[in-house]
C-alpha cells in the first residue's frame, strides 16, 4: 500500500527527495527545485507544482487532475513511464528524455521546447499551442484527436503515427522518417521538407512550397489548398491528389496525379533521373 500525503504543501530544495511508493492528493509543490527527484512509484492527484523541476529521475509515476503553474517549468526530464490525465501544464520545456510517456485530456497552451528526445509516447486528445519545435528527435509516437499551433514541430522523428489532427506548423516534419498521418489537417509552408517515408492518407495541405526535397513520399487521397504552390522539388514520390494542385515544380521520379494542376514547372534545375509521370484526370 503506498504511503498517502494529503491537503500539505510543500517548498524548497528538495523536500520530498527519493520517495518512493507515494501518493499525493491535494498537495501543493510551492517555489523551489527538484520536490520529487530520484523517486518512483509515485502518484499525484488534484495536486498543484510552482517549483521548478519537481519530477527529475522519476521511474513510474501517474499524474491525474494536476496543474503545472508557469514556474513549474522543464517539470519532467529523465524520467520513465509517466500516465498524465486531465492535466493543465502552463509551463514550457516540459517532458525531456523520457521513456514511455501517455498524456490523455491534457492541455499545453505554452508548449515551446516541449518533447524532446522522448521515446514511447501516446498522445490522445491532447491540445497545445506556442509548440515551437515540439517532438524534437523523438520515436516511436502515436497521438489521436490533436491539435497543435507552433513551427519547426516533429523535425528528426521517426516512427510515427497521427490520426485526427490539426496541425499548425512552418517546417512541420522535417528530416523524418517513417511518418504517416490519417484524417487530418497541415498548416503551414515548408511541410516535410528532407522527410523519408512520409504517408498522408486522407489529409488537406496548405501553405507554399510543400513536400520539397522528400523521399518516397506517398500521399493517398488528400487535397490542396490554393496556397499548396510549387510542390514538390526535387522530391521522390507517389501522390493522388483529389481536386487542384496549383503548381508542380521539378519533381524528381514517381507519379503524380489530381483531377488537375495549375502550373508544372521543369526548367534546366531538375534533378536525375527527372522522369516523374504527373498526370491530370480533368485532361
């Protein structure tokens, strides 16, 4: 049975250093460093953290209907299998270095730097905002029914899944690998540029000069909007289109085809083996 600490607050260096077997209910974590450093089996419940780095080193721990104040920031680093449920975090930089992350009903609004160098990770009805460079060199994610606003989002993962998205992101999925998105929505220029194996099943693209550089990109019933230009440089790809595509430029191999296309552009700049068959169904 684990040890209970209820309705306490706690402050300063340290206080509840190497606890293990613990559970929190309406305890508040005030100003200080590293409350819950170096502990496991730890759960915390209708709980309050203002101190920074309260969960450092944490191995097993569950963290439900929990707010995570400004001050509470970079709170989860090195640690592994954490449970987040019905948690508001406003605090940035949070969840470094994990493995075995699941977050369900969690809110983000200040989510820059967050997510970085994680591995094993489930996201479902998640939201978060301010998400500069979320999922930095992160694996093995899955994440349903999400939405996210902030750029340079997913640059270096690999092996990921998303379904029912919206996803506001510049630079979003650069330097990727094994990625397929379901169902969803990408905001955004500069998408997937030097990805590897990127999959768009069923999804709507918008934002100049996407899918540039990719290789074996494959896109299975999505769609365009008319700021989606010059698509497609220099990338390797097998891409169904349903509606418009305004404008293709110097794709490299593989087979496009939309209902129709604005503009394809091949000038002297196209790389080898420059045989891409880009066929229009409306012609």
């Amino acid at each position: 049975m684990k040890k209970t600490i209820k309705d306490a607050e706690f402050g300063g260096e340290r206080p509840l250093f190497a606890s293990h077997n613990l559970k929190l209910e309406n305890v508040t974590i005030h100003a200080g460093e590293s409350a819950l450093k170096e502990c496991s089996d730890i759960e915390a419940i209708n709980c309050r953290f203002e101190g920074k780095y309260p969960f450092w080193h944490v191995d097993g721990f569950k963290i439900d209907n929990c707010l995570f104040t400004e001050g509470a920031r970079a709170a989860l680093w090195y640690s592994r299998n954490l449970e987040m449920t019905d948690t508001l975090v406003e605090a940035p930089k949070m969840f470094r270095e994990m493995d075995g992350v699941s977050l369900r009903n969690v809110r983000i609004p200040d989510a820059q730097e967050t997510l970085w160098h994680c591995r094993n990770v489930e996201v479902e009805n998640v939201e978060v905002s301010h998400a500069d460079y979320l999922f930095m060199h992160s694996e093995n994610i899955r994440i349903t029914n999400y939405r996210q606003q902030g750029n340079y989002s997913f640059q270096y993962c690999r092996d990921v899944e998303i379904r029912n998205a919206v996803i506001d992101s510049k630079d979003a999925f650069w330097n990727t690998e094994n990625v397929t998105v379901y169902d969803s929505e990408l905001t955004g220029e500069y998408l997937g540029w030097h990805s590897h194996n990127l999959r768009l099943v069923n999804c709507r693209i918008s934002g100049t000069q996407p899918l540039c550089y990719a290789h074996n990109l494959v896109m299975e019933n999505c769609t365009m909007a008319d700021d989606a230009d010059l698509a497609f440089e220099e990338s390797t790809l097998h891409a169904d289109i349903k509606g418009y595509i305004t404008s293709v430029k110097n794709p490299t191999s593989g087979k496009i085809t939309a209902d129709s296309i604005g503009e394809i552009i091949i000038d002297q700049n196209i790389k080898q083996p420059a045989n891409c068959l880009i066929e229009s169904r409306g012609q």
